[in-house]
C-alpha cells in the first residue's frame, strides 16, 4: 500500500498499521511499518480461510490518518 503526505520533515513520514484484523489473520499477513509492504507470513489455504478483510491505516508524523480496505 502506498501513502503520500507533502509536508516536510517528521510531518511527513507516513507509517502503516494493520486494523480490524481478525487473529487468524495476524498469523498470516505481515505488513512493513515504514514501507506499507505486505507479505505473508504462511501459505494461504482456501480450506481454512476463502477470503480476507484487513484494514491498513496510514498516519503521518502529525497525526492526520487514512484508512483503506485490503481484500
């Protein structure tokens, strides 16, 4: 996932957080505070799992946010 802020400086530096992640999920999904990359941290197995709803929030260094669904 991608965020862009315009400030300068500390105002500018987006971070990425995982929201509204179910436990199952967290044992699978890892998200890369700094960069907003995503990996997994186990295969996927369509027979535990068909489909999964994450929400990743982006916050800037003064505090403003965003959030987007990931599916």
């Amino acid at each position: 996932v991608t965020a862009t802020d315009a400030d300068e400086g500390m105002n500018g530096d987006v971070k990425y957080s995982l929201k509204k992640i179910s436990e199952k999920a967290s044992k699978i999904f890892h998200l890369d505070a700094g960069r907003g990359e995503m990996a997994l941290l186990w295969s996927l197995d369509f027979e535990e799992g068909e489909s999964y709803e994450l929400e990743v929030q982006a916050q800037d260094g003064g505090g403003l946010f965003d959030k987007a669904k990931v599916a």
